[in-house]
C-alpha cells in the first residue's frame, strides 16, 4: 500500500506527456480500486466471521455456550451471509463485473442503453422498413 500511494504522488506531480504516463496513471488508477475492493472484502469477511470465532474460542477456553441460544444462531446466519456478500460487494466495486453480471444473466443486449448502428435489432427494423417500402411500390406499380 505504502509503494502504491508513493507511485501515485510520482505520477501525480508529473506532468503527463506521453502514452506510458497514461497508462501507467490508468494502471496505478485500477490497482487502487482493487485494493479498495479486497479491502472491504476483508473487513466484510472479518465483521461476518469474528462473532462466531470468538463464542468458539470462548468456548474452546471453558465457556459454556449454549448452541441453541439466539446469538448462537445469530453469529451462524452473520457466517453464512458472509458468502453471499462478495458478488454484491463485487457488483458494487467493479464495472466490469457488473457488466458481465448482468450479460449472464439476462442475455447479450442487457446493458445497452442506446441501439447503435451495428445492432441486430437495428438492421432488422431497417430491412423491415425497406421490405415495407418496396412492397409499395410494387402495389403502386400494379395499380
């Protein structure tokens, strides 16, 4: 963390001339994010963990614990749903993932907002509107 922050004020108080500089901004911009994200991953991981480590420590170390008490069953369900975090967490940091998040799951045109020009469904709109015309015409030729 202490190389990346000393990279990133290098790069800050540079003057950004050629293509290398960029990309290395770029690069030193996406190794950021993903420190942030692994970090939120670790502390989720560690609030969603540590109350059912430490009762099993406490137990371990002579505690009577009771395994059908409520905050026994509590730091269980706070374990599991550890496990179902990270896709959000993931969604959440990380455009890409999101991106292909939702492509999996609802198909190739999900996360278009506008039609381009090299959209099937634009070139299908655009045969049908030819069709229709050229239909016309022959109708207006035979009458």
């Amino acid at each position: 963390m202490k190389n990346l922050r000393e990279n990133a004020l290098k790069l800050k108080g540079q003057e950004l001339s050629g293509t290398n500089d960029k990309m290395a901004l770029e690069l030193l911009e996406a190794r950021k994010k993903v420190v942030k994200m692994l970090a939120t991953v670790v502390l989720t991981f560690a609030i969603c963990w540590a109350p059912n480590q430490f009762m099993f420590l406490a137990y371990n170390l002579g505690w009577n614990l009771d395994f059908r008490s409520w905050y026994y069953h509590v730091s269980v369900l706070m374990a599991f749903c550890n496990s179902c975090m990270n896709p959000f967490i993931y969604a959440f940091k990380n455009d890409r993932y999101r991106k292909a998040l939702q492509k999996a799951l609802f198909g190739k045109h999900c996360c278009t907002s506008r039609i381009g020009p090299d959209s099937a469904s634009v070139s299908i709109v655009n045969t049908a509107i030819v069709n229709q015309k050229n239909m016309r015409k022959s109708s207006i030729g035979e009458n």
